[in-house]
C-alpha cells in the first residue's frame, strides 16, 4: 500500500502544506502528466497556486526523491510518483501516451555501458518509442 503523502513529506524533511499535498495528489492521479497539467489539477482541487509555486514544488520533490521527473526528447518534462525502482518508459509518437515498461531481466546487453569513463553508474533510463494500440488501430483504415 502505497505510504500517505503527509508521511512521506515529513519522512523526507519536507514541511507539509496543502499546496504540496494537492500535488502529489494531481502526480499519483495522473502519472506522466506535464507541469502544466499538474498544475490544472492542483487548481481544480485546491484552488489559485501560481504555475511557478508548481514548477518549483514539482523541482523540490524531484531533489527530495519523492517524485521522478523524464526529460523525453523534443518534449515536456513528466512527473511521477514511481520511485522505487528502475523502471523504464514507452511512448506513442502520435498521441504522446506513455506507460511504464520493467527493466528487462537477464542478459541486457543495451543497459551495459561499452566504457564507464570512471564512473560509477547507478542508473540507466531507457525511453522507447513506438505507435501506440489506440493510434495503430486509428491509422489502419489509411490508404484504403
């Protein structure tokens, strides 16, 4: 079962305030959602909060660990609330969709650096992008 936000926060040393509550909220209702529509949420269950209070809350939580941010390429940031492990990311070039997708397991030749350069890696964060069931479905009666 997945820990109470107010939990959380205090367990990482974060003041608790409704602002931030309402986020972590609007993160765990609607994984992979922008900033902006983060801060949509936040303004529909709380009320007025500036874009920039989301902004900055959403790169405080990200510092903390609390949430996970991706960076797609040619796309906005994406907030989460899965921190747990390593896992990574499908998304649909057509219709933006993204899912979680688990490392693979055995042998995964892709995720082993050729050379670390010295440095000690921790971490691989794989994107994989491809057309989604809805859009292929969407685009089979094309050209006919």
């Amino acid at each position: 079962m997945p820990k109470d936000p107010a939990t959380l926060l205090r367990e990482h040393g974060v003041q608790v305030t409704a602002q931030r509550l309402a986020i972590m909220r609007a993160v765990a209702g609607r994984p992979h959602a922008t900033a902006d529509a983060i801060a949509e949420d936040v303004r529909a269950d709380i009320g007025a909060v500036s874009r920039q209070a989301v902004y900055d809350a959403l790169a405080m939580l990200v510092e903390k660990g609390i949430i996970r941010r991706i960076q797609p390429a040619k796309s906005p940031a994406l907030y989460e609330d899965r921190v747990d492990d390593n896992h990574h990311h499908l998304i649909c070039r057509t219709c933006g969709k993204t899912v979680d997708v688990d490392c693979a397991v055995g042998e995964t030749p892709c995720l082993t650096a050729a050379a670390d350069s010295g440095f000690q890696i921790d971490e691989a964060e794989v994107i994989f992008w491809g057309t989604c069931p809805e859009c292929l479905a969407d685009n089979s009666g094309e050209g006919d």
